[in-house]
C-alpha cells in the first residue's frame, strides 16, 4: 500500500477523535464560562434582600458568612451593635459579643428600597435578608434618648421621597438647614455645591421627576455629611448618635423606566459609590468608631404603620409602686457606681487582712516603739 494512502478505518477513528475534542472543548469551555460567571457574582456584590456592613470598628466583630437575618430583627441588631440589651436574646452567629466598656459613637442604617443588589465592594460581611417587614429604629431611639437625655445625642430619622423626618436633640441644631421636603431638596439641586455638577448622569435627566426624586435622596446624603464636617465636635462626646435613612429612588425608576432601563443601571452604579463614600466619610468623622449598614429590599411585604409619638416622653428610670413586684430598672450610671463600690470594697478587705497578719506577726519586744519606751521606763524605776 503506498505511503500516502489512507484506509478506511483509519478516517473513521481519526474522524471520532476528531468529535471527541470537540464535545470535550465545548465541555470544557461550559465549565469555564460557569465558573466566571460564578466568580464575577461574588466579586460584584450581594445579590437579592441583604444586609452589608459596610464600616465598623475592630471590637464590633462580624463574622463572615451566609447566615440569613430577619429584617424585624435589625432594630436588635443595631442596639446591640452599639452596646444597648435587648428584650429578647438575637440567635445569630453574624454578630459576636464584644467588650463591655466600648461603644461606637454612631451607628448609620441606609435602607435602599427597590433594588435586587447593589455593588458594594470593600465591605466588613454581607448576610442575605429574610422576611423583609417594614421596621422602625423607633425603640433603639427611645433607648439613646432614655440613656442620655442630658447630653442630647444626635437621632436622626429620614426618608425624603415620604417628607417623615425625626430629630431629637442635638440634630435640631446641626440639621437645622437641612432640606427634608421634596420641594426644598430641589430647590437645593438648582443652588452651587449640588451634585448635578459632580455626578455622572448619564442617562438620567434632569426634568423627570423619578429622576429628580433618586438625585435628590443623593443630595441629602452629600448634606448630611457636609452638616457633620461642620460640627465635627458632636463625634468627641460620649453619647452615641443614631441615624437611620430611607430611600425609595430607585424604586420609583424601577417603576416608571424598568429595570432593564439605562436610566435604572445608571442610578444603581451611582448610588453604590455614593454609599461607598457616604459610609467612609462618617466612619473618618467619627473617628474611625461609627457602624455604617446598608439594608438593600425589593419591596416590603406589609406596609409600614408608624405610632405616633411626642418628642418629649421618655421613660421612668424607677418602677415604684410596681404591682408585679419588678426591679427598679438601672441607668447609665449603675455600671459605674457597681464598679465603683466593687474595687472599694476589695481594696478595704485587702487593707484589713494586711494590717491583721502584720499586727498579728508583730514582736512587742523589737517592732512596737511603745514597748520599747516601756521597758526604758521600767529600767530607770
């Protein structure tokens, strides 16, 4: 048979190795395009109803992980971040107990409505959010407010797009200029030092109003930390300051543009650096002791009911006359009177017992100037 000649045989094997390679490069390429696929989810950010840390300080340890937290749990979770008890004990391994005497300065919650994910690159931890129910930071308020009513902590509690603002003490002064309602917030984006002039807008416009309501949520957080530049002397006091922030932009582009829209994607990309900066900012201000959350929900399952409130109630330290025979409830000043009294009353015990073994080794006769002068006296005699 000539060199050059193929049989049969062999075109039929070289044809079968030839669709071999093929089905395995094509295996071979699903297997590659899964994996980055994979790894670009994880490198972009948390996908879907999550909670994301985004700045706190070394002795407030979050731990890393999937573990999933309730979203009618978050006002227990950021009173025990920022040292406070809680009626009822949170079960969830995200949050480890931390020292007793140390507290952050501030805590800053950013709840994001209408939204799947945001890029939040750089985070402390990320835990996906369960049973998203509207929630209040209501109670952790009147805790801050309870605890130090006499050095006037800063509570802020705003959500632009719905014009419901609280402050309570010290914010009335620093947010006193402090655009809350749409109209004003609007006014503020036509005035110099708005972040029309900074932003990539895109394809967001500048008459819409979607577009209006998402660059004025912006606007308000830009202010807020440049309000706080100007009174950095509130984040070296001792009392720590609250801030809790609703916004509801981009759940209006969903709604009118879709999420698919240039105009949505834009304002996502936007809003994440934002926050990014936003969560540095305060974190620097105070003093790198501040926990920065941000709480991303698609929709809520049940509308929101608020209880109305005065500004002024607060709660009654004592609980006398109490039919069920309670304990007086403590104030912030029992754990330094307990340690007080405590370190007293073992330097006293230590001071007795010293003094008893001394006095009891003691020799008359060597030690005891009184004996001595005794004995010379009794010698003259």
């Amino acid at each position: 048979m000539p060199c050059g000649a193929v049989t049969s045989s062999q075109l039929t094997a070289a044809v079968a190795r030839r669709k071999m390679s093929l089905t395995n490069w094509r295996r071979m390429e699903a297997v590659f395009s899964v994996s980055f696929a994979l790894c670009f989810l994880f490198a972009t950010g948390v996908h879907g109803d999550g909670l994301t840390v985004l700045q706190a300080p070394d002795f407030v340890s979050f731990q890393k992980g999937d573990w999933p937290v309730s979203g009618e749990k978050i006002p227990d979770l950021v009173a025990l971040t920022m040292g406070f008890s809680v009626q009822e004990d949170l079960s969830w391994p995200g949050l480890q107990a931390g020292p007793l005497f140390q507290r952050p300065r501030a805590n800053v919650l950013v709840v994001v409505r209408g939204v799947d994910g945001l890029t939040l690159p750089q985070s402390v931890a990320s835990y996906p959010l369960e049973n998203p129910v509207p929630f209040t930071l209501d109670s952790v308020a009147e805790t801050v407010h309870s605890l130090f009513a006499e050095d006037t902590p800063v509570v802020l509690q705003l959500a632009p797009s719905e014009e419901r603002l609280y402050m309570l003490g010290k914010a009335n002064a620093v947010f006193e200029d402090l655009p809350v309602t749409l109209q004003q917030i609007r006014a503020r984006l036509s005035q110099d030092g708005s972040v029309l002039t900074s932003l990539p807008l895109n394809s967001l416009s500048r008459n819409a109003e979607a577009d209006l309501l998402f660059l004025s949520e912006v606007q308000v957080l830009h202010d807020i930390t440049a309000l706080l530049q100007r009174h950095r002397h509130l984040a070296k006091d001792h009392s720590p300051d609250l801030y809790s922030l609703e916004l509801s932009g981009l759940e209006e582009l969903s709604r009118v543009y879709g999420q698919d829209s240039p105009q949505y994607r834009d304002a996502t990309a936007i809003l994440a650096s934002v926050l990014k900066k936003f969560g540095e900012d305060v974190y620097s201000l105070y003093g790198n002791n501040a926990v920065v959350e941000v709480v991303t929900v698609k929709t809520f399952e049940a509308p929101l009911t608020r209880k109305s409130r005065s500004i002024l109630e607060s709660k009654q330290i004592s609980n006398p006359g109490s039919p069920y025979n309670l304990a007086y409830k403590y104030n912030f000043h029992y754990a330094v009177v307990f340690n007080i009294v405590l370190w007293l009353m073992i330097a006293l015990a230590l001071a007795v017992i010293a003094i008893a073994y001394n006095l009891w080794n003691m020799d008359p006769g060597y030690d005891s100037i009184i004996y001595r002068m005794t004995n010379q006296k009794i010698r003259l005699e």
